[in-house]
C-alpha cells in the first residue's frame, strides 16, 4: 500500500502543536522505517545532502525525536546510526497534553461565546445592527461570518453574484469539510446565465452543500448558525458590495431565519445524480434526475434542454416516459409524486 504520507492538516498540527516541522518530520519517516540509518542513508532517502540531513538528525535529537544507537558505527568509518524514538512515547504524549489544551481553549470560547451572547441580549437596538462600508470591508465580513460558523450557514444567492464567486469562496470548502452543514438558495437566473448551469453547482453540492433554486428571491443574504447575519444595505446589485448590515440575535434576526426557511421549503432541490433508494418505477438516469429537478423549478422544456444540452423535443419525450413510469397523467402529478418517492431529495 503507498503511503502518500501526512495531509497539510495533520502537517499544520504537528509543526503548531510539536514543533515538528514537515522537514523534520520526513526525517523521522525515513528512520522509522529504516531503524539504524546512517546520516548517508537519511540523505539519499530524502534526495538532500548529507549537511541537511544531519542538520535534520541534529534538531530531533533535541526534540527527543531520535537518538544515536550505541555501538552501531559502520566498520571503518566510524560513521554513526540513528534510531527513532518510538511513536506512541514521542508523539503520543505531545499529542495528548495538545489535546487537553485544545479542550481549556474550547472551554474558553464556549464561555466568551456565552458572554456574547449575553451582552447582544442585554444591548440597545443601536447594539443589533452594525453596518459595514466598503468593497473589501464587505467582503472581509462576508468571509468572517461564515468562517465563525459552528454548524450551519444558510445563503440566498440572487443573479449576478455581488459579492464573491462560488470558485473564490475558498471558505466555504473548508467548513464544509469540518462538517458545517451549507443550505443554499438560488435564484434561477443563476442557471440561465450559464450554458450547462446544473454542472456549475456540481462541485459545491458533492462537497456537501445542499442546493436549492427558486424563481426569484427578495435578498441577498448569509446566515451562520442562526445568530449572524449579512446583507446588502441596497438591494441593486451595482451597489450591493458598498455597504452591508451585520444584524445580531433581534426579532429582525428572528424574522430572516424564518424567511430563509420558508422560501427553502417552497424551493426545488438541484439534482444532479440520481438518488440512492430510488424506487424501480422511477427515474432511469442521472439526465432524468436533473430533468425532474430543473421542472420543479419552473423551467419550461426548451431552458430545460439548453440546461441538459438535449433538445426539447428530447425533454418532451423523456417527460412522457417519467410520466409513464410513474402511473400519472399531467405534469402536477408528476411533480407530486417525485417528491413522495423522494426523487429531489
């Protein structure tokens, strides 16, 4: 089995936490698996020069890392061998005092947290909303709020986009990998706008981002775990990058978050791939499944087809056979009984 070795997370903890850096570390690697390595056998696995690599040795000895083995010299030369120290004794322990640390951090954040919250509550009206001014200001905080999410972040996103584009939201993959759940609302011209639209939203949803479309929406928005909230000042998308408002727990908090999900349940879900569990009187490919999710959204067959890259007379088709499978006789039955068979979902 290949070992592609650590990812930059683990590299990241290792140096911030251990204080070994991804250098060092390669170099305890090689002796691990190469008990006895002389300076010469650590360079040439490494592909560096014998200076560096000794330098390498140098610097975990002082760590604790590795140690010369006694009585090991290569005969004739005197050159000396160095063993790793065992795993468990030398990172086991660091790891496990990082990780007590880690938990007083999380101890303390829970507790500012909580005195935020506390004082948000206890703040005047002036305290509620806060505006920000500014392109790159806007966009600071736009990245911030979700960024301090713990659980959920919740989007409209209207045409065109003001703020950021989906490829430079590079924030929103990495809470996605920390598990963050993403509930994204879009309008439908985000699909027009782009030949083959539903691929754009490929990469985003198989990341974990649930994705739904709707008509039109009345706002540009972000949500982060239901307490904080950004949105344009000016709803005109020339100016809506200029100034946002940061709106805090209120009942104008209260009132977004409802609104959000109320529009969410009315919305169409993208689908991109076909469902797992879908019934065996149902949908037969993936292209059914994206047919069924760009109907639920309101598109008629020929935006239908420039989205699928098929031709309406194809779309029509496809749409009777849907039909077919599925024992109905009008679209409305059909978009019924999709979702009853969880065909969107």
């Amino acid at each position: 089995m290949t070992d592609d070795g650590p990812g930059d997370d683990v590299l990241d903890l290792l140096d911030s936490g251990v204080g070994l850096t991804p250098a060092l570390l390669a170099a305890y690697r090689v002796l691990v698996a190469a008990p006895y390595a002389t300076v010469g056998r650590v360079a040439a696995a490494l592909d560096v020069g014998p200076d560096d690599a000794r330098e390498r040795l140098r610097a975990l000895a002082d760590l604790g890392f590795v140690g010369r083995a006694v009585g090991t010299q290569d005969a004739g030369t005197a050159e000396a061998r160095y063993v790793a120290a065992p795993p468990s004794l030398v990172l086991g322990t660091r790891l496990a005092a990082h990780e007590v640390a880690m938990r007083r951090a999380q101890a303390e954040l829970d507790t500012l947290e909580q005195m935020y919250r506390l004082a948000g509550a206890e703040g005047g009206a002036d305290d509620v909303v806060q505006v920000v001014h500014g392109a790159a200001e806007v966009a600071h905080w736009f990245a911030r709020v979700q960024s301090g999410a713990r659980s959920e972040v919740m989007a409209f996103v209207q045409h065109p986009v003001a703020v950021t584009g989906a490829d430079e939201n590079h924030v929103e993959d990495d809470l996605v990998r920390r598990g963050v759940q993403y509930r994204v609302l879009f309008e439908q011209a985000m699909l027009d706008a782009f030949p083959g639209g539903l691929d754009a939203f490929a990469a985003g949803l198989r990341a974990g981002e649930s994705a739904r479309v709707t008509g039109s929406l009345p706002l540009r928005m972000v949500i982060a775990d239901r307490d904080l909230a950004l949105l344009p000042v000016l709803t005109d998308p020339s100016h809506a990058a200029a100034a946002a408002m940061l709106v805090r727990p209120s009942s104008l908090l209260t009132g977004l978050v409802t609104l959000f999900d109320t529009l969410w349940t009315r919305a169409a879900p993208v689908v991109l791939d076909l469902p797992s569990g879908v019934p065996a009187v149902g949908v037969a490919d993936d292209v059914d499944a994206r047919l069924l999710s760009l109907l639920l959204a309101g598109y008629t067959d020929e935006s239908a087809a420039n989205q699928l890259g098929i031709s309406p007379r194809t779309v029509q088709r496809r749409v009777r056979e849907l039909m077919d499978r599925a024992g109905v006789r009008t679209r409305a039955q059909l978009g019924w009984h999709a979702a009853r068979a969880g065909w969107g979902d």
